[in-house]
C-alpha cells in the first residue's frame, strides 16, 4: 500500500507488445473526486492503460496505483471500488439488462434491498426500465447505455471508462456527459476520449496521449492557454476571405481561417498583430465589427500538441 | 475463489437458458430413447430387407437389453464425446473474443473461480445428463425387453463418465490455451482420438485413464476389467488439467 493520495497514479509506466511499444514513459496523476480526460488518437496507448489499470493487462515497466494500492498486487478489495466500461463492452445475449445488473451486483456481493434499488435506479438512468428484450437485441447504444449503469452498480470510488460516448446518438451522449459531471467530487472518473468537446465539457484535468507518450498533462484551462500562439477573432461588414488573402504569408500570421464574415486568427506576434490587421481592413475598404481576443479550443491545443489532423 | 458461486450460478443459468441445454442432456435423452427401440428394430429391418429381392435369408440372432445398452454407450463414447468437445471449446476463449471475460474479470471474481466455475458447471452438466439418460434407457429397455442386466450397465456408464468428467477438464484447458474456438476443439479431438488410439495397446489400457472408454464396454459384456489406474490417473489428470488451465489463465493477459 503506498502512500498515494491520488486515485489513480501513473510512474513511468511503459508496455511493450513484442517490438512494438504501446506505453513509453508515462506518468500521471489523477487527484481524488475529479473527472480526468485522457485524450489521444485512436492507437495512442488509451486503452492499453486502463488495461493495466484495470488488471487486465501487466506492465511492461513502471508502477501504476489505483486508490493507493499497485494494481500488480491488487486484491478484489480494490476491484469493490472500481467501475469500468469496456470500449466495446461485452455481455451475455441471453440476459435481459436486470439480469445482467443482478448478476454484477451478486459479484460484488450486494445485499438484496441495495441491489433491488439499485437495479431500478441504474436501469431509469440509462433508459433501459421498461426494455424487457434480451441484451442480443440491443443496439449499440444500447448496450454501451447498460455499460454505464453496471460500471455503478458498485457506487465505485473511481469509474474507469474507455471510450464511453463513442457509439452513442448526439442525446445518449449529452445524458452521458451529464451524468459524469454530476459524479464531480463524490467519483473519480478517468475516462478515455479521441472526441476533444466531451473532454472540454466535463473534464477538470486532462492529459494528451500521443504514440504512447504523454505530451500535456494540467487542467484543461492550463492546456488552452499552452497553444503556442494566441487568438484573435475579426468580424467584418463584408466576405473575411478577401480579408484573409490579403494577410496571408505575414510573419506574424500563424493561421487563418474565414467562415463568412468571421474570421479566427493564429497568431504569433500580437502587438504586429493589433497593428496590422485594423489596416488590411482598411485597405479593403471594409468596416470592422469585432476584434477580440479569443481563447484557443482544445482541439487547437491537440493539433498544437500532437501536430497532425485532429483525431 | 472470489465470486464462484456467483459464476457458477451464472454458467448454469446460462446452460438452462440457451442452445446447451438441447446439445449434451438433449442428445443423451434422445440416444437414451431411441438406442433400446434401434436394437429391437434393426434386426427385423435387415431380416425384411434380406428377404425382399434376393431370396436370401440371414439368420440373425434375438435382439437382447444387453445390444440396448450397449447402444447407449457406442453413442455416448462417439457423439456425446463430439457434444463435449464443441461446448467445452468455446467455454473459455468464447467469453475472451465476445468480450464478456473483461466484464467479469474486471469485477471481484477471481480467475482460478472464472476457469473451476467453466469446469464444474459443464460436469454438473454431464454427470445430471447421463444419469437421467441412464434412467431413461433403463425404462425404456424394460418396456421392450426381459432380463435387463442393469448393473453391468450401469457400471459402465459410471466408467464412461469417469472418463467425460476428466476429458471436461482437459477441453477446459484447451480453451484456455488457444484463443480460437476451432483450434480449441482441433487440439480436444487430437486429445481424444490419441487417447482411443493408445487405448489399444494393453499396457496403456491398464494403466492409464485411456483405458477407461474400453472398460465401461467390458463392463457391460460382464467382465472385470482393470479400473484403479485408469480411475487414478483420470482423476490425477483431472486435476492436473484444472490446475494447468487456472495457472495458465492467471498469467495470460485479457
């Protein structure tokens, strides 16, 4: 048992598959009660970690503790206090989603009321209550929706979830996010994306994971403000490409991209910046409507980070 | 052993639930019914279909309850074995590639619980199967016959399924060595054809569990074949197998 306060602590932590390295060096922390982004491109090595999180998986090197204990070592005291949704969770046709849930409940050896109670509430908050079918039935969306519910069916201290909103429609993934936020200081959840707005919309900390190493790690605002240039957005009475052409290739100028009369600038140089852009607006004949600085997305961080297309 | 009442209640669940429950009970019942009739049956038919065109006339002795018995048997040494190793291929590596294992192996059931859970359930499976079966050709045998010699028969069964308890094991570790269904049952047929192969020279026979397929025939027929080696080493094989295929399951990865 360490000393650990963290839920989850990474030290180091690299996996081999034969020649091919999955994890290379990583280390991180995730601080008790926040909802932790882990956020990378598809085969960056987010799924090999919750593996070894999860036990499924060793290390190849390197120490990984999951509220406080090495998950090397860990008993199933540990695993009472973990929830975990798989990217593709599997689960038996032949069950209906009660089963499955009293099934997961009886693993975890809950009393019967707890449990009862539990199913009902678990099955209302994944819309499932009045689904009688067997799970063969289901839709992906479905399934991934009792996925979460018997990833709770514990009340877990810390809820591992690999991919969670992937498969689901634009509503069971807002219901999804919702129900995240609203474990914010009561659960520890650490869930894996490659979709940058869940990640900007529920997560307190979150860390970029790029060909096995990680590349950022800090709070998602501290992520934003590391984009290496800043942001600038300008509102014109006219079309903003012609606007966008007459800048291009300036030296300050990182990136331009115009969508109608809107344009959104990188920039290197803000001061050059502030100067020059009042006067290629000007030199258009144009009006200027807005000018302010903006805050860099997260994807521009990613794409910043990572330095490819956006996953 | 965390969680292996649980899992285990879950694999018989499963058994009542789905197409297993037709596939071992479902054959055993059904060799159980129509073995007996086929032996009263079949010496009539051949004796029509000698005599039909070609005049001939074969005399072929009295069917007895011993051929009946000794159908049930021819059947549960063949298709029954055939049943054990399709089901018990895929007990293991079916929940690895449907993505069920990660589920449960992520909850508070330990491995060595997830693999005895697979083995028992399917011997529970087999033991209850063939005893009603036993039952069932017994009944049906005295419906159509006289001079049923029900111990020897009864002792043969017991040697057969001596033999299919032990062989459960081995399919067990066989899907937990090779990820892939088919690969699973290839390697349990190499098992047991080796097995009926080497049963065939004597010093095999009687000294280990490969003579036990052989014996519950001699049984039947009345004789005193030679069990306490093959009972020993099927049972040390028995364990053996279970405890490969825990230790094994422990170090693999999911």
């Amino acid at each position: 048992m360490t000393t650990s306060t963290a839920a989850v602590e990474i030290t180091h932590l690299t996996k081999r598959f034969g020649k091919a390295l999955a994890l290379d060096d990583i280390s991180l922390s995730v601080p008790p009660g926040s909802v932790f982004g882990f956020l990378g491109p598809n085969g960056a090595g987010k799924t090999t970690t919750l593996r070894i999180l999860t036990g499924l998986a060793t290390p190849t090197s390197g120490t990984a503790t999951v509220l406080g204990q090495d998950v090397r070592h860990a008993g199933h005291d540990v695993r009472r206090d973990i929830g975990f949704l798989p990217d593709v969770p599997g689960f038996y046709p032949w069950m209906t989603a009660r089963d499955f849930l009293r099934f997961a409940g009886n693993l975890f050896r809950l009393d019967s009321r707890t449990l009862a109670a539990r199913i009902d509430s678990l099955l209302d908050m994944a819309g499932l209550g009045s689904v009688s079918a067997k799970i063969g039935a289901y839709s992906r969306g479905m399934k991934q929706r009792l996925g979460m519910a018997q990833a709770l069916i514990n009340a877990p201290s810390l809820l591992l979830l690999d991919e969670p909103t992937s498969a689901l429609d634009p509503i069971g993934r807002r219901e999804v996010l919702e129900m995240i936020a609203s474990l914010r200081g009561r659960t520890t959840v650490f869930f894996s994306t490659h979709i940058l707005g869940d990640v900007e919309r529920v997560c307190d900390t979150a860390a970029i994971l790029h060909q096995g190493r990680v590349v950022a790690d800090a709070p998602v605002a501290d992520l934003k403000r590391r984009a290496g240039a800043e942001w600038i957005v300008v509102e014109v009475d006219g079309d903003a490409r012609a606007l966008a052409d007459r800048m291009a290739g300036a030296a300050w100028l990182r990136t331009a991209e115009s969508s109608g009369s809107s344009l959104r600038l990188a920039v290197l140089d803000l001061a050059q910046a502030q100067r020059a852009i009042p006067e290629a607006v000007a030199g258009l004949g144009l009006g200027l409507r807005r000018f302010e600085l903006a805050e860099a997305s997260l994807e521009e961080v990613f794409v910043e980070l990572v330095g490819g297309p956006r996953p | 052993m965390s969680g292996f009442a649980v899992f285990l209640g879950k694999e018989l669940l499963e058994i009542r639930r789905t197409w297993r429950i037709w596939v071992i009970p479902g054959l055993t019942l059904f060799f159980a019914i129509t073995g007996p009739i086929l032996a009263l049956f079949t010496p009539e038919l051949l004796r029509a279909l000698a005599t039909t065109d070609s005049g001939v006339v074969i005399k072929l002795p009295d069917p007895t309850a011993r051929e009946a018995f000794a159908q049930f048997l021819q059947n549960l040494g063949q298709i029954v074995m055939i049943a054990l190793v399709i089901s018990g291929a895929g007990s293991v590596s079916g929940e690895r590639s449907s993505g069920t294992a990660i589920l449960v192996l992520t909850k508070p059931l330990s491995r060595p619980a997830f693999v005895l859970a697979k083995v028992v359930s399917q011997q529970i499976l087999v033991v209850i199967s063939t005893i009603l079966g036993t039952i069932v050709t017994i009944g049906v045998t005295a419906a159509l016959f006289d001079k049923l010699p029900v111990r020897e028969f009864v002792t043969g069964v017991a040697i057969w399924l001596a033999f299919a308890i032990f062989f459960v094991a081995v399919m067990t570790l066989c899907s937990v060595m090779i990820r892939s269904r088919g690969g699973a049952a290839g390697a349990g047929l190499f098992f047991l054809f080796s097995a009926l192969i080497a049963s065939a020279f004597p010093i095999v026979a009687k000294w280990t569990f490969a003579g036990l397929p052989a014996a519950s025939t001699r049984a039947l027929l009345g004789q005193t074949p030679p069990l306490l080696w093959p009972l020993v080493t099927a049972g040390i094989g028995m364990v053996a197998a279970s405890a490969l295929a825990v230790g094994m399951f422990q170090r693999q990865e999911n």
